[in-house]
C-alpha cells in the first residue's frame, strides 16, 4: 500500500494549536484503517517566518511542496507582525493559484448537539456546500496606483473571469449537486450592479444548466443571498459562488451553523496534477490565540476531507461521525467555550481522537 507524504505547515496564532488535534484525529484514522501517512513540518508560511527571512516562503517553495500527495494547513496571519495582504499573497495565495487549486469545497451542517444561533433550527435544516472559484475573480493582482499622495489619488482592481476559470468550477457544483439528493444549485450572482463580469457568470451558469438536466437551478444577488442564508437555510444545497462572494457566504453559512470554528475546507486541483491544500475556514484568531481554546474541529473535519480526497472515502466519513457523536454527547465537558462548553483545544482533540480510534 502507498505511503502518503502530507506536508504540515501550521502557520500562525491558533493555527499552531489546532493542527496538532488534526494530527492526532488523522493518526488515529490511519492506525484504524491501516493507512499510512507521513507527515513533514514546515515552518514556511507563517509570519514568524517572514520576519526571519523576509519573506513568507522560500524560494524553491513550488518544488518542495509538489512533491507532497497533499497540505494540511492550519491559519496564517498576524497584522501586528506582517500586514495581512503581503502574508495572505505571500502564501496562502500562492498555493492556491500555482498549485491551480480552482475549487475551494466548503461544507455547512448543522451538527447534532449544537445549538444554531437560528430559531428553532435542527440538523438536517443546514447541509449544505459552498462551492467557490478558488483563483481568479475578485482576488486579482491586477490594477495600480496613480497620483499617489495627492487629492486625485485613484486605487483601481480589476476582476478577472475567464471562460475556463468560470466554466470549471460550474462543472465540479453541478456534478456535485448531481450527486446530491436534492440535485439543486443556487448560483451567487450581482449582475444588477456589477455590469460586465457577473451577467458573464450567470451565462455561463444557465449554457452549464443546460447539460445538466437533472440539477435545478437557482440564482440570488449576493445582497438577498445572505439574508436567506439566515432566513431559509434549509432552501440550499450546492451553493456556487466568484471568489468573493464564496469567501463571505463559507463564513456566514458556518456561523448559522453555531460557530466558524467547526468548518473545513478543502482547496482542490480535481486533476491531481498539484497537491490539494486543506485549511480550515477561520483564521489565526489572534483573540484568542495561546489560550489554548480554540476549536479544533473545523482542523479534524480538514483532515477527513483529506482522506476522502486521498481516496479513503470510509476513513473520512468514520472521522466525521466520531465528530458528531462528540458533540451529541450529553457530558459537553470537553467541549471548546465557542460551543458552550468549559474544555480546550486539546480536550476536545483527545475526545475526538479516542471516538475515532
Ligand atoms: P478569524 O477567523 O481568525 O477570527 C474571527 C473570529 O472567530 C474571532 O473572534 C476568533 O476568535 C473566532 N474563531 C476563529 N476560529 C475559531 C476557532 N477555531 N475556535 C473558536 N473561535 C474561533 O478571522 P479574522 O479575525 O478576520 O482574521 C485573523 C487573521 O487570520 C488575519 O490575519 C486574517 O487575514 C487571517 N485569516 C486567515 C485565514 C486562513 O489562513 N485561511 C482565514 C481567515 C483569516
Ligand atoms: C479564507 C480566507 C482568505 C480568503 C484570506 C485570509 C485571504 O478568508 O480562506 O476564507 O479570503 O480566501
Ligand atoms: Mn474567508
């Protein structure tokens, strides 16, 4: 059986503490299963490394990490050290473009055991997928400065949507949504007022509609989007959004799910001619860093989604149902204070682990 080279880069603030959780969950996977991993420590990308070395990755970056089957990553950022644009482009980023990481998989479900922060709300009413483009859109480099220092100083960014990019990932939500029972897929859009590049998108969406039969199609601006992801969660299913619109539907899905801290995700090269990178969806939570009570889940369900993209479909679902019993327990005990309970990082973490094991 193959070994598997995972490469960890635990990045900043709560980064550094929940991965190790997700190490431990993914080790007691791979002893139940008989799966072998290997697991290399980086301590590229993190800020700390940037203020050493000046920058947030070494040069041979793209060489080093291809060599990996996967990245399991944990957070990085912190604003006081290094600004947040230069350690996010610096990095991150970069991955996900060089590594052509077009989907970013992002999963919202209300977990049994937790309380939605939405009235009367219960598992089963919120599962759902964000699907977002993970490398052009929005997140663009393109676009300047002029008359800088004076009144008619003019910022200017473009948005870039090529027929590929775009194409991509509609292809990926709608074979997803296929997949599904519900078979339904709401596009995000704003083509009232972004008048060249999201009625680009939404025709896209309805040419790819068209070779999908089966799928049933709706769309939302992004502005009537959110409010219904607070007010009827229950209507979504494959949820495909620009990298924008993605970024802030895959943390406003989470939180009606009780708290960001328990949601994965999964940044994809469905191809497989890059490794894939798997990251929880909050960040570096410099609020509550080295307290020790960060919520490792949003780490531990990561690591199932590596699994499932590895191919051990059983050992991913095996570590997500060990999540779920933990959270329907009734000792909420180990539980972190994001979801009530009194425990920490690590006694959520060795909780899980043992369900798992
Ligand atoms: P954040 O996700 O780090 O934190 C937002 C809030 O959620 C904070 O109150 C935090 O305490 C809480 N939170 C986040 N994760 C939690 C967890 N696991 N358990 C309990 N509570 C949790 O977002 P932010 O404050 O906007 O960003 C902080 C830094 O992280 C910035 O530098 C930002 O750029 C970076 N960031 C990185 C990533 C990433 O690496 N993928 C994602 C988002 C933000
Ligand atoms: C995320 C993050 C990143 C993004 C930031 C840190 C650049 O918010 O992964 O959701 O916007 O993609
Ligand atoms: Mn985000």
């Amino acid at each position: 059986d193959k070994t598997h080279k995972i490469a960890v880069i635990a990045g900043d603030g709560i980064g550094t503490e929940v991965v190790p959780e997700g190490l431990r969950a993914l080790e007691a996977a791979a002893r139940r299963f008989d799966i072998r991993l290997e697991f290399e420590h980086f301590e590229f990308g993190s800020c700390d490394y940037y203020l050493e070395h000046g920058k947030m990755l070494p040069d041979d970056w793209f060489e080093t990490l291809s060599g990996f089957d996967a990245i399991f990553y944990g957070a990085v950022g912190w604003p006081e050290k290094v600004p947040d644009h230069i350690s996010l482009w610096g990095s991150l980023l970069q991955f996900r473009r060089h590594f052509d990481q077009y989907i970013n998989l992002r999963p919202c479900r209300l977990m049994p055991g937790i309380k939605s922060p939405l009235a009367d709300r219960e598992p089963g009413d919120i599962d759902f997928y964000v699907v977002r483009e993970n490398t052009e859109g929005e997140y663009s480099s393109i676009g300047g400065k002029i008359f800088e220092g004076t009144e008619r100083e003019t910022v200017m960014q473009e948005t870039v949507m090529t027929r590929t990019g775009v194409d991509r990932v509609l292809k990926y939500a709608f074979e997803l949504a296929q997949s599904r029972p519900r078979r339904k897929l709401t596009s995000a859009t704003k083509s009232n007022g972004i008048s060249i590049t999201m009625p680009y998108w939404d025709e896209r969406v309805k040419a790819m509609a068209g070779k999908y039969p089966d799928v049933s199609v709706d769309q939302f601006h992004i502005d009537i989007l959110t409010a219904n992801f607070v007010l009827h969660p229950d209507w979504f299913d494959v949820v495909v959004a620009s990298n924008l619109f993605g970024d802030i539907l895959s943390d406003l899905g989470p939180a009606c799910t009780g708290t960001i801290g328990v949601a994965p995700s999964a940044n994809i090269n469905p191809e497989g001619k890059f490794p894939s990178l798997f990251e929880p969806v909050h960040g570096s939570a410099p609020d509550i860093a080295g307290k020790g009570i960060a919520n490792p889940i949003g780490q531990i369900w990561c690591g199932a989604m590596m699994l499932e993209h590895l191919g051990y479909q059983e050992a991913g679902e095996a570590m997500v149902s060990a999540i779920e019993r933990v959270l329907a327990d009734d000792d909420k005990s180990a539980l972190t204070p994001d979801l009530k309970g009194q425990g920490t990082t690590q006694s959520l973490g060795e909780k899980i682990a043992a369900a798992i094991g």
